[in-house]
C-alpha cells in the first residue's frame, strides 16, 4: 500500500520479517533499533538495537595476512534488547511464528517518528488474542525509548502472564568469531522496574538500561514481581481477564552511555530519565514525539505532486537520514546502515563526503555540515598514520575507507589499500561546503591542513612512467567495485589532480589573507612551498588520462574495451544481481560497473566539460551499469536530467529512492541504505530542480517527469530560507 507520509504493511509474511525489522526501523540519531516485534518471536529474525558511537573492534578474519592489514574491522554493537515483553495466555507464548495471524497491520507514520503494530492471532491453545503496540524513540529525550501494548482476549476469559524485559546477553549476528562484546556489570529488578549496565570488551564502554513500567487491566493497576536471571531482568504478572478485556502495558526505557556520563552515574541517569517519562506519561510523550517531527519536516520536507511512488519514497528517503544523524552529537557521523542492521560495521564511509553533505548543508544549516568535515579534521593525525603504515612519509594522509575513530579498519585488500579515490571526496566536501556557504574561513581554521595532506599523499601514489612520458597511478580500484587493482582509472586520476590544483589554490589564499597562519602551518606541517608546489604542477600538466578518441569517451582505466563488450539489457533477469549469482572472477573479467565511476567524475565536474561529452559518457557507461551499488542511480539520475532524457532520470530516481522499500539487490533483510537516502534527495533537487550553486548564487533549471504536477521544497542558503515551487 502508497501512503505520501506512511510505511503500510497489510499482512503477516514469514518470509519477509528480516525485511520489514529493517523498512520500518526507528531512531534519533543518537540511537536506534529494528522493527522487532515486543513479544516473542522464534522464527528467523535480527533483533538490533544501537547506540552511535558505541562500537567493538572485532579482530580481523582473512584467510592470509598483509603487511598493511588493518587489526580490526570495528562494529556498531547490538545492544540490550529493551522493547520485550513476553506474554502467555494460558500457559502458551504468543509468538506469530507459532501462532495462526488472522490480521495484521504495521504503520511507520514518517510525519510524527512514530510505529504502531496491530494483530489478531490465534494462538496453538486456541486462544484468540487482539493486540496494539505502538512504540518511538524520542527525538527530543534522546536517551528515551517509549513503548504502549495492548492485548484483548476475544474468545473467553483466561490467565494472561505479562513480562516486561530487557535481556543484555546479546551478540551481533556479523561477528567474526561468534563472540559476544559486552561484559556484565550490574542489574536489579524491583516491581515497578528494573536496570541492566554492561560495558563493551576492549573499548569499556559502558551502558545503562533502565525501565519503569505499569499496566492497567480492565482499568485497575496489575502487580508485578521482579525476575532476573543473568544479563536479564523484568517483572511478571498473571492476570485472570475476561473476555473483551483489555490489558494495557507502558513501558518508559532510560538508555545512557559512557560517551555523555560518568560509568558509576549511568544507572542513576538512566533512572532519571525513566521516571521523569513516566510522570509525563505516554500520551503527552507522543504528543511532543509528533510535535518535534512536524518541525522538522517543516523545514526540509519534498512534496511532488501527482505520484505517490515517488512522494513516499522520497519521504523514506528524508526520515531515514533525519533519524540517523541530527548533528547534536559531533562525534558521530552517517553510518551506511544507520541504526537498521549491522552489515558495513556501522562506521564512516566516503559516502558521508560525496552524498551526505549537500543533503544536510541543504536542510540542517551549514553549521552541521562543518561539524561533519570538522570530524574528518580532528582524524587528520590517524590519516596520517594510515598512510605511515603503507609506506607514505613527510605528512601525506591516507584516509580511512572504513572507520569509527579514524584508524582504517577495512579488510578487503583491494579496497583497503586501493579505493584511494575516497581522499579525493573529502577534499571535494570541503570545496562544496565553501561553495555553498561561502565560508572560506573554514580553509584557515581547518581545511588547508587536510587538503595540504592529501595533496602529499597524492604526489608520492603517482608514479611518472618513461615509456609514457607521463605521470601514472597503478594498482587502483575505483567506485566501480567490479573492477579492482586497475592501471589509470580516469575518475581516481582526475580527482587526484583536482586536488592538488585545490591545495595549491587554497594555500595560496591563506598565504594572501592570513599570512600568521600561513606561517604556523609551514611550521607545523614542514611545508616546502616551492618545491612542493611545483612537483604537484609537474603532475597536473603531465598526468595521463585514459580516452577513446574514436568513440570521444574517457575510458574507465587502461584496457577497459579488451573487455567483451555486453550491454546490460542483453543480460538474462535470472542472473541479476551479479554479485549474487556470478563468481568474482567472472565479475572482474566483465565489462559491467557496479556504480557510477567515469561518471562520478563528470558530476562531480560537470562544469569542465560540455553536455555532449556528458552525454556520450553517459550513455555509454549507463548502458554497461547493473547499478547494483545503492549509491549508483542517484547520480545516474541527476546526469540524465542534466542531458534531458527525464524518462530515464524518472526511471533511476525512483530506483535509487525505493531501493530498500520495493528491495531491487534483494539485500534489505540486512538493513537499509541510508547514505545512498541523500542521493535520492540530491536527484530530485540537483536533478529535476536542477539546483547549482555558481558564483556564490543559487541558480535553477527545473525539467519534472511529465506527470509530475509540482514539485516544492525549502533550502537553507547562506542564512536564508529559500523555498522553491514549480
């Protein structure tokens, strides 16, 4: 079922609980959790519940080891398992695994951040039981998780065992080595609630979950007596209700970490904030929940008019990225799962850089969007460290393809130390930050720093050749994925002379303006002004870019048309998604790009080549892309409306935009795509709005699919509220 503002599931699927756990997914940006249901449930599923910042480096498994390794690849921790409530009707466990599901209804509500589930189930006892759950993480407590059940029996009177818990012996279905990373600290339970503390291997961090509950039956208070057992607590009460009677439970969850408190006040704080919840009560919680959501879409909803599919999934799109980063807590950036699953270990990718940004410069102000670079700039030494560790010397940084605190902590060689491309992106969110707000003070307080090591680290990867008389890059593997360990991959090397053209440029700047500073970086970095500069000019002028002149294309690298030749549509549907079906060798051997690469360059670009190039790039490359990375079609889609093939703009925007809701790699049962969520934003503002920023003003160049009926949206530029209707 479409809704413009909701998630609507209609029925109950065995087969798609890991999925739906991830589409209707709910967070704050400071935590967050899956859709797992209250009650017991054994079929399969994934329950997660996280807690940004709060990660385990889990010991790195490969089957050989490298000089260079990372000694850890570091994961976003499944935490305590805090919405449980388990319920028997006389003596038998409602579990809609077990149970015959007579109707269902799920609603993720996007306008107000809230989750309602509603059932009626027959239990293996015959037993007919209607129930109501409706839950939400608080955007405005963010250490708050709220969740109100009811349950109705509908075919006689019976006992009903209610047990509200929360179990901490937990572990992430992605471990390396199947162990569990959290030790037992401390719990209680008493008859109106109960506290578990753990603290993580390694990293002691250390969380505290506390729950105050109460239930009415029938109207009248229900008595609970503590249970613990192990990194388990909760209380249960056995009802004797009648038939039509309903039992209502509300449960006000505290979940405080070590990153905001004191270990030994966790449990304390926790309590706090529980018990003030409760006082407020769950109506006047959800009340404010709906509040705080509503003043958020004001400012950064999209409406498009006259298509659901598209309104829905761009609403998704928005809610997912508003939920997982707010910008209230600096140390925590965009995951590429968010709180939705565990898959990519929850850490920094590049995507925060190239699709991230503009998102959140567009609609949460510049401030959030300088917190997000600033965070690149507080882990320039461990760049540097990086590199270090890969051979590079004198200050050049290598940053992290994967990262919590940023040390790399990826372990696929030919990403790890090859998808160097990612430097080249954090440069470019500099230069787009200073675009789009004009804060080139920014430069000076942090960004040449970062800016002068990549440049390092760019002049010592390339390689002068003397049978090209020509400047290099060997041993790369670029966006596209498909393709590892290639010679002269044109985005990488184009991006890397970009970047050394910025640094020159944003030095000089500094120089010019803030002489003083100039001066503390020369020292602090041992900056060697004139020969530096000129050995990064030597590279600019005489570095070597892959092309085929007959075709007038820039090629993906050197060699790209040895391969055979086979276009996307001539694929047989069975064998698609590639990365499923073929083996990586045939992958490698294959002409097919799994994202945007050639093209990652000419949007990133696009003002140094005209729309004919850009068009014969385009089509040339689209028609060999599987898209079968999330962050593929969005940029596809802003390029074919730049070239005015809208249809084909449509056809990819809704791809990227419903990726997870219709599940096109078939992958969402592990979590959803939240970084690819602002490419999304990014086709339809930069793509059907056509929105640029040239010479320090907004300019517009609107081209909708024809049976759109308007398109209305508001950015933040520059300190103004701009809002634009077409």
């Amino acid at each position: 079922m479409t809704h413009p503002w909701k998630i609507i599931e209609t029925h109950f699927n065995h087969s798609r609980v890991k999925a739906a756990e991830s589409l209707f997914s709910i967070g704050n940006g400071i935590m967050g959790q899956r859709a797992n249901f209250e009650e017991s449930y054994t079929g399969e599923s994934l329950p997660g519940s996280y807690i940004g910042g709060v990660y385990y480096p889990d010991k790195t498994r490969v089957g050989w080891w490298k000089n260079g390794y990372p000694e850890y690849f570091a994961k976003v921790l499944n935490s305590a398992f805090w919405i449980g409530i388990e319920v028997k009707v006389n003596g038998e466990l409602l579990d809609l695994h077990t149970a015959k599901v007579l109707d269902f209804y799920r609603e993720l509500d996007m306008q107000h951040g809230l989750l309602t589930r509603r059932f009626t189930a027959e239990l293996p006892n015959k037993v007919k039981v209607e129930v109501e759950a409706v839950r939400f993480v608080s955007m405005v407590r963010t250490e708050l998780g709220a969740v109100s059940y009811s349950l109705k029996l509908l075919s006689g009177d019976a006992e009903v065992e209610l047990m509200p818990y929360t179990n901490a012996d937990v572990k992430n279905e992605d471990a390396n080595y199947d162990e569990k990373f959290w030790d037992f600290v401390e719990q209680s339970a008493t008859p109106s609630s109960h506290y578990v503390t753990m603290r993580t291997k390694k990293t002691d961090f250390s969380v505290s979950w506390f729950s105050q509950y109460e239930a009415t039956a029938n109207g009248k208070p229900v008595a609970f007596n503590p249970v613990e057992k192990h990194a388990w607590v909760g209380a249960s009460a056995k009802i004797k209700a009648q038939k039509e009677e309903t039992i209502t439970l509300y449960k006000y969850v505290g979940i405080t970490s070590s990153l905001n408190h004191k270990p030994e006040n966790l449990a304390k704080a926790a309590q706090e904030v529980a018990a003030e919840a409760q006082k407020f009560g769950f109506a006047a919680l959800r009340a404010e929940q709906s509040k705080a959501w509503e003043e958020k879409w004001a400012h950064c909803d999209v409406e498009i008019g006259g298509d659901d599919e598209a309104q829905q999934g761009i609403r998704f799109c928005i809610f997912q990225l508003l939920q997982t980063y707010t910008g209230k807590d600096t140390r925590l950036n965009v995951g590429p799962k968010g709180f939705t699953g565990e898959k990519y270990g929850g850490s920094t990718y590049w995507d925060t850089e190239a699709y991230c940004i503009p998102f959140y410069l567009s609609t949460a102000g510049a401030q959030v969007a300088r917190e997000l670079l600033k965070y690149r700039y507080n882990q320039l030494p461990k760049a540097i460290e990086n590199a270090q560790k890969l051979g590079f010397t004198d200050g050049a940084a290598l940053y992290p393809m994967v990262t919590m605190d940023g040390e790399e902590c990826h372990n696929e060689w030919e990403i790890t130390f090859e998808e160097i491309h990612r430097n080249g992106a954090i440069a470019y969110a500099i230069y787009n930050y200073i675009r789009y707000t004009g804060d080139r003070n920014y430069l000076v307080d942090y960004g040449v720093e970062v800016l002068l090591g990549i440049a390092r680290f760019w002049a010592q990867r390339i390689t002068w050749s003397e049978e090209r008389n020509k400047y290099v890059m060997i041993g790369v593997t670029g966006p596209n994925e498909y393709e590892n360990n290639v010679n002269n991959n044109w985005y990488t090397n184009n991006v890397a002379c970009w970047c050394l053209r910025y640094a020159k440029e944003s030095i000089e700047w500094v120089k010019k303006m803030f002489s003083q500073r100039y001066s503390e970086i020369v020292k602090k970095t041992r900056f060697d002004e004139l020969n530096e500069w000129a050995q990064w000019t030597d590279i600019v002028e005489k570095m070597h870019f892959p092309e085929d002149k007959e075709r007038q294309i820039f090629l993906q690298q050197d060699g790209y048309m040895d391969k055979e030749q086979i276009l996307v549509k001539d694929l047989e549907p069975a064998q698609r998604p590639l990365n499923q079906k073929w083996s990586w060798d045939r992958i490698l051997r294959s002409c097919f790009i799994k994202q945007a690469d050639v093209l990652q360059g000419l949007y990133f670009f696009e003002d140094n080549f005209d729309t004919e190039t850009i068009r014969r790039n385009f089509h040339f490359y689209e028609a060999r892309t599987v898209h079968e990375s999330s962050l593929s079609p969005c940029v596809h889609a802003i390029l074919a409306a730049k070239i005015g093939d809208i249809d084909k703009a449509y056809e990819l925007y809704l791809r990227t935009s419903r990726l997870d809701l219709d599940d096109y790699n078939k992958e969402v049962n592990e979590g959803l795509h939240i970084t690819s969520m602002a490419g999304s934003w990014m086709a339809v503002i930069q793509g059907f709005a056509g929105m640029r920023v040239r010479d320090g003003q907004l300019t517009f160049d609107p081209k909708l699919p024809k049976h759109w009926t308007g398109l209305a949206f508001k950015v933040d530029f520059r300190g103004e509220v701009i809002e634009f209707k077409v």
